[in-house]
C-alpha cells in the first residue's frame, strides 16, 4: 500500500516513534509536513492511505484530486473534514481518544492540586513565604478542602469525563453530568445524574468542561452561567477555550470568590499581560493535558492497527461513523 504519512517534522525524529513507524515496513511510505491543501494535493493523489493530523482538511475538493484513497487515520478531525471522508465512503478511523486518559488525568490533578492548594504552597516554599501552622486548628484554612465527597459536575461525556468519572469513583464525588448526547442509562454505570446545565453548576463544587467545541458549544458558559457558580466553586478547563466567555470569567475571579484551572486559551500562547496571568485565584497551564509521550505513541498505534485491519479486511477499533460528527469540534 502507497502511505501517505503528513505530520509536523519532530514526530519523524523523536526516538520513542521510531519502533511504531517500523510497523510499516511493508508499505510506500512518504513522510510529509504539508500544512495547506495546495501542498499536501500531489502527495495525496499518490496515496493509497493516509496518516495525517486534521490538516490540511480533507475537503471535497482536495479529495476529488485523491480518487484512489481507500483509508484516512486520522489524529484528529473536524466536522467539516469528517463530512466530506463519509460522504465518499471511505474508511475512517480518528484516534483522537487516544489522549483522553492524560487529559483525564490532568483535571483530577488539577482539582487536587487547586482544592488543596499544592500549587499555592509550592510556591511560596520557593520564596520562603510559606504559613507554617502556629495555632491548631486555627490556622486552617476552610478554602483548603478535600475532594472526597464533593459534588462534581462534568460537562460533556465522552471519552475525557468518563474516564474523568472513573478516576473520580474512589472519591466518592456526586457525580451530574450535562450531555445532550448521552443518554440517561448510560450514566447510570458511573453513579452519575443527567441533568441541565444550570442544575449542574448550581450545585457542584467543582465544574470540569470536556465538551467539544462546536457551535452548540460556543461560550456554553456564558456571563449568566458563570454567574451560577456557587461561591468558592472550582472551574476547571481542559477541554477549549470558546467553551467560555473568558472576559465574563475574569470578571468573576476578580471578585475573589471563584476559583478556575485553565489549561486552555482563546489566543495561545497567553499574551503576557492577559488579566488571567495577575489573578491569584487563576491556575493556569500551558495547554498540556493531553501531551505526553504515552498520548502519541498511543495514537500512532491505534491508526497503524486500523491501517492494517482495513487493508485485511478485518474490523477496525476506531472507526469514524456518522453519530460522532455531532460531538466534533467544528
């Protein structure tokens, strides 16, 4: 099979990918960079399959000069892109879950690392302006509160909340769940309530955005829902930035009593005078939740499994079908 292998130039010189490109002795294989359609064109009407990010988008046009791609596995996709691969029938498969554990794990870390505040104290052992405890319990300090037992509410359910939901099991959290997507007896496996989106962060402790960003999503908390979040409340983002309407959330955090973890921005990298950067209640990091190594080589491997599945015949694990497009970024 002639492969068409397009991703950014440091994934064909890291060490740790070389043993997974080597699966793919017996294929042509061209490795490219290409980010627009007028560059990745000549390659990909060359291609039999494809291993790509979701750029350049695999649009009607593009696809119209590849008449012989029989496979697309992709990192990611987008609605647009998915639309125009099913609409030609050919063979999907996305590995974008791939990084849903690390990112799963990052909003436990993050909801630990705020409700104790590991950070804070981190930080100010670092300067030497740390509170060491003088009068017990007086010096306790009732923000610093343990998970267990909290009320938590996740915001969109697929492979990042509930794998969220898992990690969350031994904590004992009441779970609600906004997902217009899910229905209510798949929840129920996760001790979790369905519910609305202003039922949910009225009465969670601590909220965490996974949803997609789409236009159903697009500042999905706005100023009204940001202002229903319960005093000291825990927001945390791992999932996009349009979810929210970032000014409205500033406005919030300056009144000093909401806390947020943010690991995702409307302009990335953060411009250096961004107000999220002078708010002490603002816990911020630098769009990594889902990138680590295990994340990467996790999803090369996936889409190499489904390459030689759809080449045998055989039944693929990753399959795009018709129902995900909804819950796709846009």
């Amino acid at each position: 099979m002639r492969l068409l292998i397009n991703l950014p130039p440091g994934f064909f010189t890291t060490p740790e990918f070389e043993p997974i490109f080597a699966r793919l002795v017996n294929h042509e294989v061209r490795r490219t960079s290409h980010n627009t359609a007028d560059e990745i064109a000549p390659d990909l009407a060359w291609a039999d399959a494809v291993i790509m990010w979701s750029w350049p988008t695999l649009t009607p046009e593009l696809l119209d000069k590849a008449p012989q791609l029989r496979f697309a596995g992709l990192l990611d996709v987008t609605q647009k892109g998915a639309r125009s691969l099913l609409d030609r029938h050919i063979p999907v498969s996305v590995g974008r879950s791939a990084f849903s554990p690390a990112v799963a794990e990052m909003a436990l870390g993050l909801i630990l690392n705020v409700l104790r505040r590991a950070g804070d104290y981190h930080t100010q052992m670092r300067t030497g302006s740390e509170p060491w405890v003088r009068s017990f319990p007086d010096d306790i300090d009732p923000l610093e509160r343990e998970l267990t037992g909290r009320s938590v509410g996740i915001v969109g359910f697929g492979r990042v909340g509930r794998r969220l939901a898992e990690l969350l099991a031994p904590f004992r959290c009441r779970l609600s769940v906004f997902d217009p997507h899910i229905p209510a007896d798949a929840l129920e496996a996760f001790g979790a309530e369905g519910v609305s989106l202003p039922t949910l962060i009225g009465r969670s402790d601590v909220v965490v955005l996974c949803a997609a960003s789409n236009e159903g999503t697009s500042h999905l908390l706005g100023q009204a829902e940001i202002a229903l979040l319960r005093p000291n409340a825990l927001l945390v983002n791992v999932a996009r930035a349009a979810l929210v309407d970032t000014e409205a959330l500033v406005r919030r955090l300056e009144r000093g009593d909401l806390r947020a973890a943010i690991d995702v921005f409307d302009q990335e990298p953060l411009p250096a005078d961004h107000p999220l950067r002078r708010l002490p209640n603002a816990y911020l990091t630098p769009h990594r939740a889902g990138g680590t190594m295990a994340s990467v080589q996790r999803i090369l491997n996936w889409l190499i499994d489904d390459l030689e599945a759809a080449q045998s015949g055989g039944q693929r694990h990753y399959p795009l079908v018709e129902g995900m497009i909804p819950s796709l970024d846009a």
